[in-house]
C-alpha cells in the first residue's frame, strides 16, 4: 500500500512538473508588432532662374543645397557671378533662387553700399554693347556654333539645324522660338547674340 502511494505521489508530482515546463516554455501570447516605414517629406519645389542653362521649376527632398539646384538647372553659364551665393545654403521650399551674373549684368547694385540686388525671373544679361560681339548667323552656324549660345545646349542646337533643313532658313530672328525647346525667356538671352 506504501509503494502505491509512493508511485502516486510520483506520478503527481512528475504531471505538476511537465504542466509547470510546459507554462515556462510556451511562447508569449499576444498580437505581433509591425513596424510601418518612416514617413516620407514632401518635396521641396524651387524656381531657379539667372545664370543658368535651364532655368525653371525644380523638386528636391528636403535638405537640398544651392549647388543641388545649379546642378540640376544645367550648372553655371559662363557670365554667372557665384561670389554672392552661399552654395551650402538650404534650399527652401517654394524659394526663387536667382543665380546673377558678374560686372552688374541682369543685376543692380544700391545706390549707397553696393549690396547686390538679385535680379527677378524675368532679368537677363545686359547686352547693350553688342559692338565687340560677332553674331551667330542661325542659318548657317553648325551645331557646334549654335551650342555657344547661353542656354542651348548641344541638343536644341542640333534641333535649329533640324529645323532650318525641314523648313527653310529662317526669316528673322524670332523664328528660332519656332524651335522646340526655346521660349520667351530662351531668346531674350541670345537675341542680341544672333543674326539671320
């Protein structure tokens, strides 16, 4: 009788301990964490005008610099002043960054401290004395002539010389705007630099 309740002493107890290993090993209930990605920021958008091949509207993400938005405006045309910019400067939303051009051209100084005053979208280069300039004859220049131009690159000058073989030589000037790729602002800047 002694050995029976030895045995079920045993039983009992060898039952408690499985029932307390099985407690400890099982995992923790519970609903599982997910993790959600970081919110994304908004672009920021900058109108970058001036000295600059492409000037317009651009997006960048939010700790851009100056020298991010030149690069994507095409860099610098060969008259850009950078002496006043502070290329490291942040970019801020819905700023119009103005790249001028050096010896007052497309900007005007005060009258008392000589403080530049950055020029608005619609300035360009000051092309009052044109004497020393030999003109780009847009009926005959190559494409490489054409690319010396402020603002057009190899591509749209490729397409002048496209144009005037499909259509014929241009009539005046103002023709070019004909050209895909060169608006208002576009011909403000060479129209003193061509000729027909």
């Amino acid at each position: 009788m002694r050995n029976v309740l030895y045995v079920l002493i045993g039983v009992m107890a060898g039952v408690a301990l499985a029932g307390v290993l099985l407690f400890i090993s099982r995992a923790p209930a519970g609903e599982s964490i997910t993790l959600q990605p970081a919110p994304t920021k908004a672009p920021i958008a900058v109108h970058v005008v001036g000295a600059v091949p492409r000037p317009g509207l651009y997006e960048f993400a939010e700790g851009a610099r100056v020298q991010d938005a030149i690069d994507a405006a095409g860099g610098l045309l060969t008259g850009a002043n950078v002496d006043t910019i502070n290329l490291a400067a942040l970019l801020v939303d819905g700023e119009q960054l103005t790249i001028p051009f050096k010896d007052g051209e497309g900007a005007e100084t005060s009258g008392t401290d000589d403080t530049l005053v950055l020029p608005g979208a619609t300035s360009t280069p000051s092309t009052a004395d044109t004497s020393d300039v030999e003109l780009i004859n847009i009926n005959e220049a190559s494409v490489e002539e054409l690319d010396t131009l402020p603002g057009i690159g190899p591509t749209i000058a490729q397409r002048i010389v496209d144009y005037r073989t499909t259509n014929g030589p241009f009539q005046s000037i103002d023709d070019i705007m004909n050209v895909s790729g060169i608006g208002p602002s576009t011909f403000e800047n060479i129209k003193d630099l061509i000729t027909v």
